[in-house]
C-alpha cells in the first residue's frame, strides 16, 4: 500500500489548516466558539461548505466532491490538530454516509445549509401508524442533537434496523466533557420517513458508515494526539530545572519517545483502516476501521496522560492547551465503541481466522 499522500491530498491538506488556522489558531478560539451555542463557529462551517469539503465523501451528482476516506482522514486530522469542534465526522461522515449509500439527497448536507444528527441505540423503534411510520423511545447522548435541523434515526422495526429521518422530537440539550453540545432526544409517536425499505435489515448499511466515521475519528485523535506531542517536545525544551533543560533528562526524553512510537502506531493503522474502506472491501473495511480505532483509543489515552504529566501543574489549568487536547482524545475514544467494546469485538472473531502451525 502506498502511505504518501497525492500532490491533491496535500493541497487539500493546506487549505483546510489555512481555513482552521484563522479561527482555531490557540486554544483560545475553540473556547469562543465552545462557550456559546451551538458550540461550534458557524461562520467556519459555511466556509467549509464554500470549499467543498462539507461534500467530499459524496458523489458528484449530489453535489458533492466525489473523494473517498483517505481524503475526509485529511480533513479529520486537521480538525484534530486545532481541536476545531466542528461535527465534521458526526454530520458529514456518519449521517451524511449512511444517507447516500441508502439512496437520499444529501447536497443540503454538502452546501451546508442542513445539519445532521445521528440517533442510534437500542432504545428508539419505529412502527405502523396509519399510513404513516412514527418513532418512540429515546437516545443519549446525541451529538449536535439539539442545532440538528435533520435527526437521522436508527430504529428496531420487529427487531431489525432500519433507517428513518425525522425534524421532530423532544430535545433537552446540555454540554459534552470536552466543551461540546449534545442532546437526549426522546419520541413519542413522532412521524418519520423511512430511508430505503424499512422492512430491510440496514444492518450493513450502519455498519459500514460507523466505519468509516470510526476511521474518521481515528485520524482526527490522530492529529490531537500529534499537536500533543509536538506541544510537549517544545516544554521540555524550552523549560529548565537545575540549569539545564528538562529534555535533558533521560527518564523524560524516554517518556517523550513512547509519546511518539504511539502516535506512529496509531498514524500506520488509521491509514492503513482508511485505504481498506478506500478499496471498498466492506467487511475488511469494518474490521481495519475497529482495530483503527481501538489503536487510536490506546495510544490517544497514553499520549494524553503523558502530555499532561509531562507539562506538571500547568497541564492541569484550563487556559493552557494540552488538557484540552487531553478532554477530547477522552471524548473520541468513547464514540462509537471504546476500546473495550471493539477489543471485545475483535477477539470474538479470532476464531475465524484459521491456525497457524509454527512447525511447518
């Protein structure tokens, strides 16, 4: 597999840092934006839409860009890298994935003139109401789910999931752990459309856009977990004790390189996650998405303690930016799955790959 990215990726690259870089360019930007709702810049989601990156996983005859996951990693990266709070994956990736592989219209989701939220869990199902089919029950927690104009809804119809859309619904809205916004949203006969044939199991169809919004995350942890590290190299170099700087410390420096043989390891497998969904393998791309970002869970979890531990009492203060990168590689590591879930996962299957004899 080629890991280099193309002359376009890496201007697309560029772009996109130079947009963020405006707004997010200290931690002070994403707490404006973070303290007000509906906890993202508005102003920033509309520029993205101008440059067509709100469009990028999506054909061109919707609207969209027509690129693929190794192009929307480029985007989640440099989200992460300024820790910028737009629903990038959330609204883009996830809710705008599972719309156009079941077949909807999403070029409001690309012009940025229609925000997304995704429901799911096992608490919502749908059902025959007339000619009509409602939703009942309720989900927490719901990213953006209270700015949403559009709730995209995972519903059990006798069991099997299927896919619905709704504008409606009770939301009571409240603040995520690393500054966000969320919802619970609850239905009670709440008429819905289905998306596709909602007597099909949309099974796969979930599981594959979770995917590729799991690979999402994994790059957008990777480029928090990059800033981190870089931001700790320059206080161990810049600050000093006993007359000399701290790098010098061997047990820091070495504390410092674990730091980055963890990012590396979560750098190999979110790219390689990302060009097995690129391929279009979809079961292959399900589990290179999970091992991506339960190796994203692990090394972000690391590389976040470490930061902090490495800053001493300053990694603790809200006005500096490492606890910051911190909170959210925390938050990533519990959407869609944490680690725990996807290890068990993945050990669930190891007895589908056959033995190995070491002898022969």
């Amino acid at each position: 597999m080629d890991f280099d990215y193309s002359d376009e990726q890496r201007a697309l690259r560029e772009a996109v840092r130079a947009l963020l870089g405006k707004t997010y360019a200290t931690i002070d930007g994403r707490r404006a934006a973070t303290a007000k709702d509906p906890g993202f810049d508005e102003a920033v989601w509309s520029r993205l839409a101008e440059m067509g990156v709100l469009g990028l996983p999506f054909p061109e005859e919707a609207g969209g860009m027509g690129a693929g996951p190794v192009e929307v990693a480029v985007v989640a990266e440099e989200l992460g890298r300024v820790l910028a709070p737009e629903p990038f994956v959330e609204a883009v990736v996830l809710c705008g994935g599972l719309l156009a592989r079941a077949g909807a219209d999403v070029s409001a989701i690309a012009n940025g003139t229609v925000l997304p939220a995704y429901v799911g869990g096992p608490g919502v199902t749908a059902r025959r109401d007339g000619d009509l089919w409602v939703l009942d029950g309720s989900a927490s927690p719901v990213l953006n789910g209270a700015r949403a104009d559009l709730l995209v809804v995972v519903a059990e119809v006798d069991g099997t999931p299927a896919l619905f859309t709704t504008a409606q619904g009770e939301r009571t809205a409240f603040a995520t752990y690393d500054g966000g916004r969320a919802a619970r949203v609850t239905f009670d006969g709440t008429a819905a459309g289905p998306i596709g044939d909602p007597a099909a199991d949309a099974s796969g169809t979930i599981a594959y856009a979770r995917a590729c919004a799991q690979a999402a995350y994994a790059h957008e942890a990777l480029g928090a977990m990059e800033r981190a590290l870089e931001m700790t190299r320059d206080y161990l170099r810049d600050r000093h004790q006993f007359g000399k700087p701290l790098k010098a410390f061997q047990n820091l420096a070495f504390r410092a390189s674990d730091m980055y043989v963890c990012l590396e390891l979560a750098r190999s497998m979110a790219l390689w996650a990302s060009l097995v969904l690129q391929d279009g393998d979809e079961a292959e791309g399900v589990e290179a998405a999970s091992r991506a970002k339960l190796r994203a869970a692990e090394s972000g979890r690391r590389i976040g303690q470490e930061a902090i531990q490495l800053h001493g009492g300053i990694g603790l203060t809200m006005e500096y930016g490492v606890g910051h990168y911190a909170m959210r590689l925390t938050t990533i590591e519990h959407l869609l799955g944490d680690r725990r879930q996807h290890l068990a996962g993945l050990a669930a299957a190891v007895g589908d790959h056959r033995g190995v004899d070491p002898l022969r």
